[in-house]
C-alpha cells in the first residue's frame, strides 16, 4: 500500500542556507541604510552624530546587524511554516471535512469517503485516506480475526500520522531557539555598548552627561531588537503549535471514527 505524505517544509541544508542569508541581509540593511550619510551631521556615519533612529541604530555596534539578521530568520521561518501548515490543512475547513467524513463512514460509503479524501488533500485526508484503504482492504480478509484487523487499521492509521507529523514541526525548533537568543544577544550588545560608553566617558576626564545619555540609548537599541525578535518568535512559534494542535487532533478523531465504526460493524 502506497502512503501519501504532504510535502512542505525548508530542507536542512536549505533552512541553514536561509539563515546565512539572512544574517548577510542584516549587515546589507546596517551597512547600506542604517549607515547611510544621511543619518548623520556632515554625513560622517563613523564620527558624526546620529539625528535620527536610523542613525542611532547604526550606532548600537556589530551586535545590531546580527540582531536584524535573527529577526529576518523569524520572519522567513514563519512565513514557511505558514505556507507549510496551509497545505496541512487541505482545500477546505478541517473540522467540515472530518464531519463530513465522520457521515460517510457511518454510512458506510468507503469510495465517497476517498473521493473526499482526494479532493480535501493535505495532511488529515492523507491519514484518513490511509485508514479507510486498510479498512477496505481488511474487511475482506477472512484469514485474520476481528481483533486483528483492527490492530492492522490502527496501524496503517499509526504510520500515515508518523509521516505527517514531523512535516508539520518542522523548523519550528529555528524559531524557538530565536525567541530565547534574540533576547540574549541583544543584551550582550547592550552590555557591550554600556562598557564603551562609561569607558569613553572615564577617558574623557570630566564628567559628560550628554555623551552618557547618548552612549546609553545607543546601546539600548540592542535590547529594542532583541526583545522585538524574541516577541515576534514567541507570536509565531505558539501560533503555530496550536495550528499543529488542532490538525492532530483532527488526525485522531478521524482515526478514532473509522476504528469505532469497524468495530460496530461485526466483522
């Protein structure tokens, strides 16, 4: 028997390729629009001081491009996992498809039931699809007991699940990991702008409140988009999980139907 299989999903090397990529972008947006020379008096992005936010991005240090980068990687992510999980969810509603499912199998119109299954498509109709075929299949067996055919439904349920479900989690692993470093990071480029601005302000002597307070804000934008990367992954990644959530759900309780409703049968 032939198992579908939705396909989807950024490959590994793919996924690792997708971050490289995006780490360059973030240095491409530092180095071409943060540091652009109209964000700064004279136009002297490395000695001038910013006059706008762009500047002060600029200005948050190596850890800045790095950040964005990481922020581009949520967004790409999700963007996969949303396409991903719309194909998972077939044609049409989840809960409408299996209800519709649930009737057809009641009355015992296997071949409707398939039909359905072809036109919904994704993950759910692949399962579903699997079932019904081994209930076909074992219904007219007669060398294997009751007992027995539903094991092998059970089964053939079991394994067209088990390839969907890593489809479903993929590269969900990318997006949780920069939810706990996006934070991180940009608190080492916080701490890393702190220490130069209270090192240039020991240098210089005397006491210079206007270096100070420019030194600090510069060194809390790494907080800004860390904390923006972590709160986007956070978004995305629960998002999504219950999206998984429901489609396994949907997965077992079709699952259930066809195992219940062999069972009533008799045979």
């Amino acid at each position: 028997m032939s198992t579908k299989k939705t396909s989807g999903g950024f490959p590994l090397i793919v996924s690792a390729l997708a971050i490289v990529i995006c780490i360059c972008i973030g240095w491409f947006i530092y180095k071409a629009i943060l540091g652009s020379a109209a964000n700064f008096e004279g136009g002297d992005s490395e000695k001038g001081h910013p006059h706008n936010i762009l500047g002060t991005m600029y200005k948050g240090g190596f850890i800045v491009p790095i950040l964005i980068g990481f922020l581009l990687t949520v967004i790409t992510f999700a963007i996969e996992r949303f396409i991903t999980i719309m194909k998972a969810n077939g044609a049409g509603r989840t809960d409408q498809f299996v209800s519709k499912i649930k009737g057809l199998i009641s009355n015992h119109d296997f071949e409707g039931a398939i039909a359905e299954c072809n036109r919904q498509k994704g993950s759910v109709a692949n399962v579903v699809h699997e079932g019904i075929v081994k209930y076909q299949f074992v219904q007219n067996d007669t060398t294997m007991d009751k007992e027995a055919k539903v094991h092998a439904i059970q089964k053939a349920l079991e394994e067209a699940t088990s390839l969907e479900l890593p489809m479903l989690s993929k590269n969900m692993v990318v997006i949780s990991t920069m939810a706990s470093i996006g934070t991180l990071a940009g608190l080492i480029g916080t701490v890393v702008g702190m220490i130069r601005a209270f090192a240039a302000l020991s240098a210089a002597g005397a006491p210079d409140t206007s270096a100070l307070a420019t030194g600090i804000s510069e060194a809390l934008v790494n907080t800004l988009v860390g904390i923006l990367t972590s709160a986007f992954a956070i978004i995305f990644y629960n998002y999504f999980s219950n999206r998984i959530d429901t489609i396994t759900y949907s997965m077992d309780e079709a699952g259930f139907s066809i195992i219940q409703e062999f069972q009533a049968s008799g045979k």
